[in-house]
C-alpha cells in the first residue's frame, strides 16, 4: 500500500512538473521561437534521463534497442505534438492550452468508429460530443466579437493538433512499452526532438539572453524530471489507479495563471476547459463507471422482495 501512496505522490509531482514546464515554454516564447525552445527544452532533458539511468545502472545498457524504427516513428509524431503543444502555450494562457490537451483520448473515439467500426457506447459518445462542445466554449469569446484575434486562433489551432497527434504518439509508445524500457523511450525521444529543433535554425533563431536562457534550461530540466517522476510512478502503482491524477493539470494551470499572469480566462472559455477535462475523465474511466452502475442495478434487483402468487399467478393475500 505505501508503494501505491508513492505511486500517486510521484504522479502528482510529474503533473506539477510539466506544469511548471509549460510556464518556462510560455516565458521562452517571449523572446524564442518554437523550434529554438524545442530543442533546448529536449537537449537539456538528456542530463536527467541519463542520470537516472546511470542511478538504475541501466546506462549505457538501456540504451541498446533492436526496434531503432520504433523509436524514430514513435518520437517523430511526440517531436510534431511537442512543437504544436508550444505554439498553443505561446499563444493561449496556460489554463486553455492545458484544457485543449485532454482532446487526445476524445479525439480517438470518431477515428475509431469511421474506420474501425467500433461502438463505443452511449457513455463514450456522448463524453466525446461534450468534450467538442466544450471547445466551442473555449472559442465562443473570440467568434462572438467583431473581428477574430489571429493570435488566439493560432493557439486554438495548435491546441488542437497537438491532441490529435498526441492521440497517434501514444499508441506508438504503447507498442514500444511491450519491449522497451520507459528510460529507453525517453532518451530516444529527446534526442530525436533535439535534432527536431536543430534542423528550424534555418527558419531563425533569437539571441539568448541571460534571462531566457534561464527558463530555456529550466524547461529542460523539469521536462526531463517530469519523465523520470512519471516512469517511477508507474513502477509503484497501477495506471488505473494513477490516471485520475492527470486531472490535476487544470489545477496547476489555472493557479499558474493567476499568480504569474494575474490573469484568467474568460468565464465561457474556462467552463469550456471544465467540460474538456471531465469528457476526457469520462472516457478515461467509462469501463469502472459502467460496471459500476452494473452492481448497482444487480443489488438493487436483489434487494427487491419476491411478491409471492397463488396457482392461478394472482398476488397472495
């Protein structure tokens, strides 16, 4: 039991730490751009991860994989939804583009019946069709007054890429997990994403400042702490147990908001951020909600007196 505790305590400080993350992003982004903060924020991250598998005694060991494809495929759709994920968080406060990333598990449910004609359930569809709507929301502040903010519609875009990728990277890593260790998957990832971000130098890059080096190190170091928090989590308790604390996003977002920005979304947009998160909650947990409800209508049914009948099948006196 005092593994599971640890399990969830690590799960929450890997929430924290990608939070905390994503603020560096924000504040790299004033001066950086999204290429340059991407592979500071995964070149950095190597120093973690490879002390943490010198700390296992898995290094260099860990580093040997017989599926080097699987890695590049896996890491090339996480490079894509990395770099999507900071354009949304240079452009969105950090509550919105958190909210927009709970799309991942909603987005898979209509690809999955087009295409592979699964039935889903009331339950999942109708999550999903709240979690859409709950964009709206999110959108209903900007469609609503004269004149679109390009900015804004630019972040919102990006949110929503990046769940849409980030849907398809998961399944990658899924099936890398059956022979990969996590440390393995991590390492592989942050240097793929460091090549990523070294091949935008073309594109421009900003001058350093001594400031912004400062959040561009930083979000290194929280990322890869973050990965290394999660890995260590999943060791000690079951997912099923840690992913009800990956809700705690929008906790850490919105109090980011408030006391580094002063600000908040506007209230249409923030409900629309609640909606996405639990749709997303929904999805997450509609097996134990179904069979929940299923010993639920069984104890009930079982509560019910028997009405006892004579021969002809009239109620007895």
């Amino acid at each position: 039991m005092n593994n599971v505790w640890t399990g969830i305590g690590l799960r929450l400080a890997a929430t924290g730490l990608f939070a905390i993350m994503s603020l560096f992003v924000r504040m790299a982004s004033l001066e950086a751009p999204v290429g340059q903060i991407m592979f500071w924020r995964s070149a950095v991250a190597i120093l973690p991860i490879v002390l943490y598998l010198m700390w296992r005694k898995e290094f260099p060991r860990a580093l040997r994989t017989k599926r080097p494809w699987g890695h590049l495929k896996r890491s090339t759709f996480g490079g894509v939804s990395m770099f999507l994920s900071f354009v949304s968080l240079a452009y969105l406060p950090l509550a919105l583009a958190t909210a927009l990333g709970f799309l991942a598990p909603l987005v898979v449910i209509p690809i999955a019946m087009v295409f592979l004609r699964e039935n889903p359930g009331w339950l999942v569809t109708g999550a999903t069709l709240a979690g859409f709507a709950g964009v709206f929301l999110i959108l209903w502040p900007m469609i609503s007054t004269p004149g679109l903010d390009h900015e804004t519609m630019i972040g919102i875009g990006a949110g929503i890429a990046f769940a849409i990728t980030t849907a398809f990277a998961k399944t990658q890593i899924k099936a890398l997990t059956t022979t990969e260790p996590s440390g393995t998957i991590a390492f592989y990832f942050a240097v793929v994403c460091s090549i990523g971000g070294l091949l935008t130098i073309p594109f421009g890059w900003a001058p350093i400042s001594a400031g912004n080096l400062i959040w561009l190190v930083s979000a290194g170091l929280t990322g890869g702490l973050a990965h290394i928090a999660m890995t260590e989590a999943l060791a000690r308790a079951p997912v099923s147990t840690l992913s009800a604390f990956e809700y705690t996003a929008m906790i850490w977002a919105i109090a980011l908001d408030l006391l580094v920005f002063g600000v908040l979304p506007a209230p249409v947009s923030l409900i629309g951020g609640v909606v996405i998160v639990a749709a997303a909650a929904l999805v997450g947990f509609n097996d134990q909600i179904l069979a929940f409800a299923k010993r639920q209508t069984a104890k009930s049914q079982t509560a019910k007196p028997a009405i006892c009948t004579d021969q002809t099948g009239t109620p007895a006196e």
